[in-house]
C-alpha cells in the first residue's frame, strides 16, 4: 500500500471516532510520506511526548 494511501486510511479511521488529529501529529505524518521520518521516529517522538500514567496518558495525542 502506498504510504499516502496508508495515512488517508489511518487517519480516517481516527476521524470516524470523532477525533482530530493534532497539527504535530499530521506533520510528522507529511514527513514520514516525504521519506523525512520513519515510522520508528514518529514513535519514539510521540512516546517521549505522551507517556502512560497508570491508566491515563499525560500529554495529548488528539482533541476531541
């Protein structure tokens, strides 16, 4: 599948949640179809950025 394709999807399934991703999120996935980052750096960033609490996650990923 192409990476285009592939985010579309992705973040068509998010939206169908009712959610929205964040304009950090959709760079960072601009770039990864760009060939700028990998999948394992977009990670990594996002890991570093929102770390598990217990049963919440510090930091947001997506507005509702």
């Amino acid at each position: 599948m192409e990476k285009q394709t592939a985010w579309d999807y992705a973040l068509g399934l998010i939206k169908i949640d009712g959610l929205t991703p964040t304009p950090e999120f959709l760079a960072m996935t601009e770039k990864e179809i760009r060939g700028e980052m990998t999948l394992s750096e977009i990670e990594l960033s996002l890991s570093k950025k929102y770390k598990m609490k217990g049963d919440k996650v510090v930091g947001q990923l997506l507005k509702q």
